[in-house]
C-alpha cells in the first residue's frame, strides 16, 4: 500500500527529447507510482516544458532511490539551499559527498541556483563564494566546501535538438550494420560546423592509426585545420616518430608490409633519439625530425597531451607520468571543446569520455565493438560508435571534409 509520496517538478523540452517519458518508465521500473499533477508545454522552440508529479512509493527509502534517479532527469526534488561541508584535509571528501554525473548541474545557494562550471562525472562540486565548479578527489584541498547529499541540487539532462542532427539519431549505436559512408559524411558536416561556429576539435588517437597506414589521412584533416587538440599516449607518438625516422611501425615496413631484421628495436631507437635532443619540440626545432604526425602538431601548434600508462616504452622525455597531473592536462586542454575524434584508442579514449560534458559531442571509432559500446554506456546522448578500420574511416572522412571546404569556397564566392 502506497504511504510516501513527494511532488516533484520536472523543466525542460519534455516531450521531444522524451524526457517525461523516461521519467514515467524510471518510476515504474523501481515499483513506484506517479500522478501528474499539471502540465504546461513550452508556446515555442525556446520556452521549455514544466510538468508537476506526485512521486508515490511504499517505504520511505523506495521514496528517495526513486527521487535520487529521478534527479537525472532534471528533477527539481529540494528547494532548499544546498549542503556544503568543508574537506579536512587535501584530498579527504565528506562521507555524504555528492558525486557529479557528466550532465549539466545547477546549485541552489542562498536562494539563487548557479551553473556548475567544467562540469564533468565522477567529480565532486566546490563553492567557491563566487561560483560553483568541480574537482576531481585529488585536486581537493583542505577548507574546500564541497556540495553534500543531495538537498538543493538539480541536474539537466541532455536534450534532443530541434534541427536534425546525426548525433541525436545515431547516438549510443554501436552496430557495425550500417551505411558508414553516409554515416561519415553526416560527421564531417557537424565537424565543419562546429570549426564555423568558432569551436575546438579533439582528437584522441591510438597506435592503430599509425600501423595501419591511416596516419596519412590524419595528416590531411590536421592539414585543413579541423584538429586543435591531440589527446594521446607513448604508443602513438613513439610509432609515429618510428615511421619518420625509419619507415616502419612495431618493425614493420610501411611500404612492403614485411618485417625487418631487428625491427622490434625500432621504436625504442626512435624515443632515444627524440630524448637525446630533448623532446619533440627540440626534435623538430634542431631538424631532427621532419615529418609525421607529431612533426605537423608542433609545426601547426597544436595543444598536445601524451599521458603515460605502466606499459610505455621509454618513455618519451614529453610523457607526463604521473597519471593525476596527466588527467588534468586532458581536462585543461578539453576546454572549449565541442567535438571529439576517439581513433582506435582504448585506454585513452575511455579517459577522454570520463572527463567530458554529455553535450561534447563525441565519435569512438574501433574495430573491437566493445570500446565504442563502452563510451556509449557513459550516458552522453551526443556519443556515436563506429566499429570499423580507422583508416576507411579517416579515408572517407578526410574526403568529405574537403567537399565541405569546397563548399564553403563556392559559397563565398
């Protein structure tokens, strides 16, 4: 017999993004009732939805896990000021600490709500005074308060555009049944779209791209400036360099496809050469190294990040090693991102999605359909997966952002 019950309110583009429907289901899922109370439906494409419900269940603590999944549909549960206590010391969190997801957030401090900025999941919310921001548990310092329980929070999920948009209809599938090609094109025009409205474009590639001789279709999309940030590790770089200095990658020859004699020591003569001048700045400065990949970030200045793993070679000298510092190195240079690029890259393509916004629009391209299942299962509405070769992928991509370039050209003329 049902004997709790809570209203709740409920804002945003409920009906198209189907937001009140996974609300309904939530509530029936957890054994729960729901009656709606009111309902007002936004006049136009800005005003946003508002629904009242009577959230009923048959305990108290039914009550509040339903109320607590609920929030991450942009519930408005507590109209109460949040709870903020302070850390006690570097790196310690209260016990009720409340953990972020990678949606959108607002605080409620004295009576006014405030925008949780560098939003990010698996993250705790400090007040500063001023404004409302994340950390990560090792950035925590002593005195910080940190937002507690759940009293005074609300999240906003990620909604679905007005305009069509292929990351709305093709977000979190993974099949590799589909038509890639059309697929692509429709990715290369978001990407051009997001240069044109003045937004970064990241891209996190593994060791595959090089192996796989997908390295020279990288190059050109570098070359038309739809790359501002490189998000990567040894691996990549230590390969790339290897096929500047000696045309092979892992020992292999990247022209007959063949082993060489002693072609397993390759990629480390490669890192002891860049370490020797200095790192690849000095590398490409000196002369030393003169063409691949991490030739052309340096020579374009692109924000690069190489974040270490227990597994590196090496490594090289420009490695960030310690896994904390590198994380917030991924995190700064994520800034003002709007679209990012995972090319066949488990590890850091997983560390990449685990500090991003859901709104970030994302593509995970894997021959393994368990990495882009992975980065689809974080939440984010806007992440497509892709399994296949990363070098028919970035083959079709890198064709179809030149039309989109060519576009633009007869458009301005």
């Amino acid at each position: 017999m049902v004997q709790f019950q809570e209203e709740i309110e409920i804002e945003g583009h409920l009906i198209d993004s189907g937001i009140l429907k996974y609300a309904f289901d939530k509530i029936v899922e957890m054994e729960g009732q729901f009656e709606v109370l009111r309902f007002e439906i936004g006049r136009n494409n800005q005003e946003p939805s508002r629904a009242w419900l009577m959230v009923k269940a048959g305990s108290q603590q039914q009550l509040q896990d339903i109320l607590a999944a609920l929030e991450d549909f942009g519930a408005i549960i507590d109209r109460e000021d949040c709870r903020l206590v302070p850390a006690e010391r570097d790196g310690i969190l209260p016990r009720e600490f409340y953990s972020t997801t990678n949606f959108d957030t607002l605080i409620k401090v004295r009576g006014e709500w405030h925008p949780v900025v560098n939003q990010k999941m698996d993250a705790v919310i400090v007040w500063t005074g001023e404004r409302a921001i994340t950390k990560k548990i090792s950035g925590v310092k002593s005195g910080d308060r940190i937002v507690t329980g759940r009293q005074g929070i609300r999240v906003k999920p990620q909604e679905r555009s007005r305009e069509y948009s292929v990351f709305d209809f093709m977000s979190n599938d993974a099949s590799a049944e589909i038509n890639k090609g059309i697929l692509i094109s429709q990715i290369a025009k978001e990407i051009d779209a997001a240069k044109k409205a003045g937004h970064r474009i990241a891209i996190v590639p593994g060791p595959a791209v090089i192996h796989s001789g997908a390295d020279g279709y990288l190059k050109e999309v570098i070359g038309m400036g739809y790359v501002d940030v490189v998000l990567t590790g040894n691996a990549f770089a230590a390969h790339d360099i290897e096929k500047a200095f000696l045309n092979t990658s892992l020992g292999i020859n990247q022209e007959s496809g063949k082993a060489v004699d002693g072609g397993h020591r390759n990629h480390i003569w490669a890192i002891n050469e860049i370490n020797r001048v200095g790192g690849i700045q000095s590398a490409v400065d000196q002369g030393v190294l003169t063409s691949g990949l991490m030739y052309e970030c340096v020579q374009r200045g692109i924000r690069t990040v190489l974040a270490g793993s227990i597994r590196d070679d090496g490594p090289l000298v420009d490695v960030v090693t310690d896994c904390v510092v590198a994380q917030r190195e991924y995190i700064d240079a994520l800034e003002g991102v709007a679209v990012v690029l995972m090319l066949a890259s488990t590890l850091h393509s997983i560390a990449v999605g685990n500090v991003l916004k859901s709104s970030v629009k994302t593509v995970c391209v894997d021959i393994n359909e368990a990495t882009p299942l992975k980065l689809g299962n974080r939440g984010s509405k806007q992440a497509i997966g892709i399994v296949t070769d990363v070098s028919f992928f970035l083959n079709v991509l890198a064709a179809e952002l030149k039309l989109c370039g060519s576009r633009s050209l007869r458009f301005k003329a």
